[in-house]
C-alpha cells in the first residue's frame, strides 16, 4: 500500500498532529469544540528546545563547516589505518553533499568492531555501534517473512558511530584517532 500524499490519511493525520483531537477542524469552523478522538501527541518543540533550535539556525553556517572540519579530520586520520585493515569509511557520492551529521567506520567483522569499542572505552571514550536490523527486532517479530537481508546485518554487526559533535575538541579527536589507529 502507497501512503504517501495518500489522502485518506489526511484527516487522521491532522488527528494525531493535533493529539488526538479534532482540533484543526474546530478553528476551521467545522464544529462548535473539539474533542479527542484517537490517538495523539505533541510534537511541538518546548520552548528551550525551540530557542535553542534558533540560535543554531542563526549560526548555520559556522557550525557547519565547524562539522564539516571534524568530519574531514576523521577522514584524512583514519584513511589510511582502514585501509590497511578493510575497514571502510563513509563515501559521499559525487551527485550528493556532506552534511557531517555524524562520521562512522564500517568493519571487516564483529569482533574487529567490538576491539575498536572496547579499546575507546577503556580509554573513557563512548563509541557505540549504531543500528539493529529491524527485521530482528521485537517490534518486527512475527512480520518480516524470513528472507536473509545480509545488508542489514552487515551494519549491524560491523558499523561504529565515532563521538561526533559540535563542541568536539581537535586536540580530543586526534586522542581518539591515535587510539584507534592502535588496534
């Protein structure tokens, strides 16, 4: 089933948007109040997280080329250890841009990618392993039809998420390169 610009799910939609309420079509005239009528929540940003939200809007710019510095860091530091160990790193495609949302190694296998975890981690460093493949999880339990996504465990088993964040000092993310460099 196609759901998207689908419009029979406009209205619920709105719904839910609107926590559950038939809000939308009370300010549209369409009633005399409103009520809950199926599920909700609020999706709105508090105001902190909205005033927050703006003062890095306001700086766009400065934090991302501040991103797009570390996440070239970690790549000109790690290009040549990966590939000397058949470690891959992200690849941005000529057709698109980088965002610098976060910098990632992908493994040759599991246990490679649990020694470079573990050896930040006794170096009070935090690198976690990113995603569990759907299909294996409680919530997809009973729908996924059995098929082997050997892509999706790929990821699973081998992907580390480095510590990426505007605030990341250099002087830190060299720490961090040096030390995986020694696995």
């Amino acid at each position: 089933m196609l759901v998207v610009n689908d419009m029979q799910f406009a209205k619920r939609a709105e719904i839910v948007w609107e926590k559950g309420t038939d809000r939308a079509s009370f300010f549209r005239g369409e009633s005399d109040k409103y009520d809950w009528v199926d599920i909700g929540s609020s999706f709105l940003p508090s105001e902190i997280i909205a005033a927050f939200l703006w003062a890095q809007i306001e700086h766009l710019d400065q934090i991302q080329e501040r991103r797009k510095k570390l996440w070239n860091l970690y790549y000109e530091g790690l290009d040549q250890w990966a590939s000397a160990r058949d470690v891959r790193l992200p690849v941005i495609p000529d057709y698109a841009t980088n965002n610098a949302h976060m910098f990632y190694m992908t493994c040759n296998s599991r246990e490679q990618r649990d020694r470079v975890i573990d050896t930040l981690g006794e170096n009070d460093i935090l690198a976690v392993f990113h995603y569990l493949s759907l299909h294996k999880s409680r919530f997809f339990n009973g729908k996924h039809d059995g098929r082997v996504l050997p892509n999706a465990d790929l990821y699973s088993e081998r992907l580390v998420r480095l510590p990426f964040y505007y605030e990341l000092e250099i002087r830190d993310q060299q720490k961090i390169t040096d030390i995986i460099q020694s696995v």
